[in-house]
C-alpha cells in the first residue's frame, strides 16, 4: 500500500517545507510549520474555471468593461467598506475577536436581503434554535432566510447546488471539513481546501460569498495565509465586549477602497449605524484640561475627527514608561525623539501615555503634530484652545509635511464649529473658508504658534 505523503506547511505565509523545523525558511517566523497530508490529486476538470467560466485568449483592449452590479446590504457603514456593497461572484472574509458581533451584523444584513432574493445562512457553531433566538430577540423578520446547521464541505456545496442562493454564509471557514482532506478542521489543509472549494463555487455560480473567520489571540486572522489570497474583500471588525461601538476596517478588498472604515453601535436591538462618528469620538469633558487636542484623520474616502489625550508624569524609575493606545509604540518613541532636537523639550525622565479617545486605532502619519501638540500641552500644564484642530506629518528633520486631502479636513473640522487650525504650509488653503488657518514648515514655527 502506498503510504500518504506529507507536507510542512507554514502558518503565516503558506509555504511548504519537505520537513519538520523551527523557523520558516521564506519568511522567518519560528514554530508555526505545521503538518499537511497531501490526498490524491483533483481531476483537471474539477478545477477548471476557477475565477468564473473558461474563455478565450483576448487583448486587453477588447475586454468588455462595465460597472459590477452591487447589491446593497441596507447598511450605509457597510456598503461603504465593501466598496459600495456586495459584487455578486465574490468572497468576503470577516473577522474579529469573540463577541464583536460578527454574526448578529450577518444576521441583520441577510434578513434584510432575504426579502428580496434567496439567503442561506449556514451555522457551524451555533444550532437552528440558538440562531432563531437571537433573530426573535433582535426583532429580525426571518420568515424568508433559510437556515442550514453542517460543517461538511461537501453537504453545504450540494445544498447551495441545489437552492442556488444569491447570498451564501458560511459561519464560521475553521469549522468547516471536507473529504478530500484527512487532517481535523480548522488546520492549514482544511481551511485551504474549504476556502478554495467555496470560493470556486461562488464564482462559478455569480454568488456572493460570505465567510467568518477566527483571530488569533494577537488579533490576525486564524489559518494560513493563503486564506487572504483567495477571497477577494477582507475586512475586521475591531472592538470588545467591554465597548459600545465598533468599528469596520477593510483591509483588501478587490473591488473598492481599502482602509475604509464603518462605525456602528452594539444595542439592545442589534448592531445600529452611527451616521456622524466624529461627533461621537468628539464628546469632550466640559472642563478644559491639559494633554488634550483634536485632530483630522482620513480613513478611506473620509475624514474623521478625534480626540487624542497625553500625559507626561514624572518618573518613579529609572526606565520610563512609553505607552501609546491607539497609536503606533514605535512611533511614539521616534516622535519624542525628534521632539527634544527640533523642539527643546527633554521628556526622558518623564513618563509619556497618549490614547486616542473612543478606541479609534489611528494607522496614518497624519495624527504626528497633534500627537506632539498633546504631548506638549501636557508637560507645561496648558490647556489648548477648544477650537483649535490640527493634523500634519513630523519628519526626523523636525520638518513639517504636507498630509493628503487637506482641503476636505479642514472643511470637516469647520463643519463642527471648529475655528482655528495649525496645518503643514502645503495644506493651507488658498482662498478663505471660515476659519483661521496657520501654516508652519517646521515642528518649532508649530510650537511658537501654540
């Protein structure tokens, strides 16, 4: 008897190994190989028209271009992530922590979408009555959703040959096993085969493919990483239990913008859309305290404004402490840096602590000038004027740099009363738009303007 042939597989990047050792060889992460049993080979027509129906050769000038039909999910903050809603032939991945609400948001978008084309929601962890409850509990109209409980790759492909829906859900990719494969669910080969089988079905058959999927306890995406490759939208769901809101972030997706974000609220009713996020993340204390300053980001196609607070203590220790919520560590360090040769502040004996207000996760350079503005209004204990905004890059050469999209900022922040605003010289505005505007080229003009 011929014996099954084995592969090392890396959890992070997807590469194969023929054996067994600590560190990846292509990518260098330690202890994530792991063991693969490669079943026989699919036949060639099984595979055929992977990315829809098989063709002919053609020049790219003669490919037809038209604008992809979207079907609208019936949430705004979602349709912004996806692009402008669900392209029908695609696969979509969710993620998130436990209890984000990854499955109430589904939940909601297909009940909806039930009454005007046929859904099938397929529960893997959760039985037909736990769904059903939550449905009743949430006031959902369920009468048109069809339900189906299996964790068979094989079941769930008969049944969505079958009903041929326009919307499929697969709650969740890691609990999923198909026969092809012998190892358990949930590992490198399982999650392959399942994601390729579904994703291949879906563009084969125009559907639209909606598959969760676990984190790990670092906050990336379970499985391997060639799960990423072959769905076409990626998108987290950021927020605990211990918070109210949520946040949407795209972070692939084939079809629109990346980097998007939607906010929505977790209620009693289900998940709700918060239409005007900056006027969430901007519910400032009525006293006005140092260490406290608003700033512009732009996420995806629109600009947010928040709130970012520092507090500069002095040490106890001999090593003091950096922490940064929100923001990135690193750049916290590299910006405290500059600050003390382009500024003249020395804070290495002080303790630094910056959090953004609202669990907003803040990923653009933009954030930099407000970041040292807060920094600095709290080691001299000056409160900052509450109509002043600001936003623009810090260069290692104390350099100001311009930031994309400056007009739209500045016309958010004057849209909610903001008066005053400190920007890079090559975001200052040409003509007048309603507010005072100073432009500054280095990180001292910036200080001596404060």
């Amino acid at each position: 008897m011929a014996r099954n042939k084995t592969a090392y597989v890396c959890n992070d990047c997807g590469s194969e190994h023929g054996k067994w050792q600590g560190q990846c060889q292509d990518c260098g992460a330690w202890n994530t190989l792991a063991e693969v049993r490669l079943g026989p080979a699919v036949a060639g027509a099984a595979r055929k028209g992977y990315a829809g129906a098989v063709g002919e050769l053609q020049s790219l000038a003669s490919v037809r271009v038209e604008d992809l039909p979207r079907i609208a999910s019936g949430y705004e903050e979602l349709d912004r992530v996806l692009g402008g809603g669900f392209v029908p032939g695609s696969a979509v991945l969710l993620g998130g922590h436990p209890g984000a609400g990854k499955s109430t948001l589904l939940l909601q978008v297909l009940c909806r979408l039930a009454a005007a084309r046929s859904c099938l929601y397929v529960t893997g962890e959760e039985s037909l009555q736990q769904v059903a409850l939550r449905a009743r509990r949430l006031g959902l109209a369920a009468d048109e959703l069809q339900l189906y409980s299996e964790t068979s790759l094989e079941a769930i492909l008969a049944q969505a040959v079958q009903h041929r829906p326009a919307v499929l859900v697969v709650d969740s990719i890691q609990v999923l096993h198909s026969e092809q494969a012998s190892s358990a669910p949930g590992s490198v080969s399982q999650v392959r085969e399942c994601a390729a089988a579904l994703t291949r079905f879906a563009k084969q058959s125009n559907t639209v493919l909606i598959m969760v999927g676990h984190v790990t306890k670092d906050g990336a995406l379970a499985g391997p990483k060639v799960l990423e490759h072959i769905i076409d939208c990626s998108i987290m769901f950021e927020g605990g239990s211990d918070s109210r809101y949520r946040t949407l972030r795209g972070h692939k997706n084939r079809f629109g913008a990346v980097n998007e974000l939607g906010v929505f609220a977790m209620t009693g009713e289900g998940l709700k859309e918060v239409r005007n996020p900056s006027a969430i993340f901007l519910n400032r204390s009525e006293v006005q305290a140092a260490g406290s300053v608003v700033m512009v980001v732009w996420e995806g196609t629109r600009p947010l404004l928040v709130e970012i607070q520092a507090l500069v203590d002095e040490s106890n220790y001999g090593n003091p402490r950096r922490v940064a919520v929100g923001l990135e560590q690193n750049r916290l360090a590299m910006l405290l840096a500059v600050l003390h040769r382009h500024g003249g502040l020395q804070l290495g004996d002080q303790d630094v602590f910056v959090n953004v207000v609202g669990g907003v996760k803040v990923l653009e350079t933009g954030a930099d000038l407000a970041l040292l503005f807060a920094i600095v209004s709290s080691f001299r204990d000056r409160p900052l004027a509450e109509d002043l905004v600001v936003f623009g890059e810090v260069g290692l050469s104390g350099e100001i740099r311009p930031v994309p999209s400056g007009q739209e900022r500045l016309q958010e922040a004057r849209k909610h009363g903001f008066s005053r605003a400190i920007v890079p010289k090559a975001n200052a505005p040409r003509g007048d738009i309603g507010m005072e505007v100073v432009a500054v080229s280095t990180l001292a003009e910036a200080i001596e303007a404060l």
